[in-house]
C-alpha cells in the first residue's frame, strides 16, 4: 500500500482514504491477531438504537421534571434488560 501511496498526488481521494488506514494500521489489523475482535461496531449500534429513536419522543416531556422521570424509567426499563 505504500508503494501505491508514493505514486499518488497528496490530494487525490484515495490517496487520503489510504493515509488514513496507514495511520491506523496497528487497529486495522488487530483482529487478525484476535479472533474475539468484530471487525464492525454493529453491535454497539444496536446497543443505543433505542436511545436515539426515542429522542423524538423525549424532547416533549412536559417539564423539567417530567423529563427527570421520564430518564429514571428509562434507567430501570433498561437495568432490567
């Protein structure tokens, strides 16, 4: 990849997609050293899916106060998971 790099212009996008990787290889290639590792965030994603969908329906609480609560409920809604 190197080698490809040298024959780029520094302002080509796909010499700026592989400066990128090239910083960061060391994290890019991690995963081949560990089997655990998941090569994407998808996860994670899901894990706050819920917290942005409902962000809409949190920005009209009523209140302060019905905000606090409505945050307390989603505390124990999730803990409980």
């Amino acid at each position: 990849m190197r080698e490809q790099r040298a024959k780029l212009s520094r302002g080509n996008d796909v010499a700026k997609a592989m400066d990128y990787m090239l910083k960061r290889w060391a994290a890019f290639t991690r995963f081949l050293n560990d089997g655990r590792i998941c090569l994407s965030n998808n996860s994670a994603e899901r894990g706050v899916r819920g917290i942005a969908l409902g962000r809409k329906f949190w920005l009209f609480c009523g209140s302060d106060r019905g905000g606090e609560r409505a945050a307390v409920m989603y505390s124990l809604i999730v803990s409980a998971r």
